[in-house]
C-alpha cells in the first residue's frame, strides 16, 4: 500500500485533475486518450493511449538526422521536412487545442515535447498536467506557474492575471509552428532585458522582426503570416485559435483533408456498386461451393460436379 507521504498525495491530486479535465473533454482524435484508471492505495494512476512514434520533438530531431545522412525531405515517412508535412501536423495540433478550448480548458504548456504521434501518424496534444478550466464568459485566470519559459506568452511572466487564456496558448502555438519550420528555438524568454528577438519584436512588430532573422525565406508567406499573427506580442491583437483554424495556409489542409475524405467515400461506393451488380449478374454456372477436405480447402463448380461422399471425406 502506498505509504501516505506529501509527495504521493501532491501526485494522486495532479492525477485527479488530470482525470476531471478528461473527462469533460469530448472524444476527439487530436488529443490524447485516457484509456482507464486505476486507484493503487492513496494513489491514483492514469493510463493513456499509446503514441508509438513518441513525441514531436524527437521526430524533428531524428528527421533532421536523417536528412543529414542524405534521406529524401519528400519520404512518406517524413512528417516536418515539408510544407505540407509541417501544415498538416501544425493543424492537428491546432484542432487538439481548439477541442480543449471548446471544452473549457487552457493546456498552459503547449511544446513540441506535449505532442505525440501514433504509429498510423496522427498528431495528438496530450500531457493536461498543468491545464486549466476557465469559463467562456469570462476567460480570466490567475498565473500560478509558468511551465516552459521558451513557449510561455509574455503576459504570462509579466502579470499575476490574464484576460483571456486562451490567448496565451495561441502564443505557445505560434511558438510551436516556428519551431517546425526553422528547427530552432524562437526565444529563451519574453523579456526586453534579456532577450534579443523578443525586443526587436516588440519595438518594429513581430512580422518585421521575425523576417529581419532570414529564416523564414524558405517558407510560404501565408505561413510567415500566421506565425505573425499567433507572435503577436500584443495578447489583445494576437490571433486566436478559432481564428488560425480559418487562416488560409490552415485552409490548405483542411481543403485538402475534405478532398481525400469525398475521393474515398466516392471510391467506396463505385466499388459497392460495382460488387452488387456482379452479383446481381453473375449466372448459376458460374457459382462456386466450398467443400473441406483433410488437406485443405477446394472451390468446385456446383453445376459441373456432383458431390459425393467421397468429396467430403
């Protein structure tokens, strides 16, 4: 029986609260399952899906490896070497977090470490240990910790309340895309004194100061947009997670997805058709029976063999 120590009450509370987020969330595909729980004496334990590719993190860093080592950008198996690759895992992500918001609740410390990828590739936002509700109609929150100074918004490390919370996951969002598709860190920490590009941002404007870097040249610029909009430094102006499922470099993919969704549903029903008429056509002679022998399994023509005992022996 676990022994009724600070430690393993502090951690049965943060289970607990991780399992009432869960349960308030409504299934969808791009967060993180709790498959079940258990409770093991004083402690509560909390069983997720399985994410076999592991997180987001160490696929950039082992894409990158293996681009070194002369791999193919455009390989199947590659998820944040392209475009599309970066569009399409950038926007499961942002309908993870769109479900939470919708569900009232804020993750607080969105990375590329809190985003993991099945075995099929589907992109899923998981790790609810420091998320929040809040309430629609009034967004408002009280800071209590900041988890990842790299990804956390300004207002977060200026103020001990925030007016809308959800702005502040747009940031770590924002963060996140720069990320997939520079391959490098944005900023240590949104402050003036401390940090070069954080206060380039906030004297010429995010969009200006992100370009002057040189390393968004290689990218679309409805993308170097977006990223614009999700780095605002500004929480009052900066784009919402609503707002950057509709942008048009999101729209890409999301025109995209309905395309290959309508495609197959059109495939599927030739293919039903096609099999019901065969059938429907298909003559008497032409109809198989299935008889077992010891060895194995034959097709004989029911119109052309007379079935004896013999056959069936």
């Amino acid at each position: 029986m676990t022994s009724s120590t600070p430690e393993g009450r502090n951690a049965s509370a943060a289970a607990l609260h991780e399992l009432d987020l869960h349960l308030s969330i409504r299934e969808t595909e791009n967060v993180v399952k709790m498959e079940r729980h258990s409770l093991q004496g004083e402690r509560l334990h909390l069983l997720h899906e399985h994410c076999g590719r592991g997180d987001l993190l160490e696929i950039m860093q082992q894409e990158l490896r293996l681009q070194t080592a002369g791999a193919s950008p455009q390989s199947t198996s590659m998820m944040t070497l392209t475009d599309t690759g970066r569009r399409r895992v950038f926007t499961s992500i942002l309908q993870g977090v769109h479900a939470l918001h919708t569900a009232g609740i804020i993750h607080m410390d969105l990375s590329p470490e809190n985003v993991f990828v099945t075995d099929s590739g589907v992109v899923k936002v998981g790790d609810l240990g420091h998320a929040r509700r809040f309430k629609h109609d009034r967004p408002s929150i009280q800071v209590l910790q900041v988890a990842k100074e790299a990804y956390a918004a300004p207002e977060l490390l200026r103020h001990t309340e925030i007016e809308d919370a959800r702005c502040a996951d747009a940031w770590s969002l924002g963060v996140i895309l720069w990320t997939l598709c520079t391959k490098r860190a944005l900023i240590q920490r949104t402050s003036t004194d401390s940090d070069k590009l954080f206060s380039r941002m906030v004297e010429r404007g995010t969009a200006a100061a992100l370009q002057e870097t040189g390393l968004l040249l290689h990218m679309p610029a409805s993308c170097a947009d977006l990223l614009a909009g999700l780095l605002d430094v500004n929480p009052l102006t900066r784009l919402s997670v609503s707002a950057a499922l509709q942008h048009p470099w999101v729209m890409q993919e999301t025109v995209t997805t309905k395309q290959q969704s309508r495609q197959k549903s059109i495939g599927n029903m030739i293919k039903k058709k096609g099999e019901e008429l065969m059938k429907k056509h298909q003559r008497p002679s032409e109809k198989k029976t299935r008889v077992r022998t010891a060895s194995a399994e034959i097709a004989l023509e029911s119109t052309r063999v007379t079935l004896t005992s013999r056959s069936l022996a």
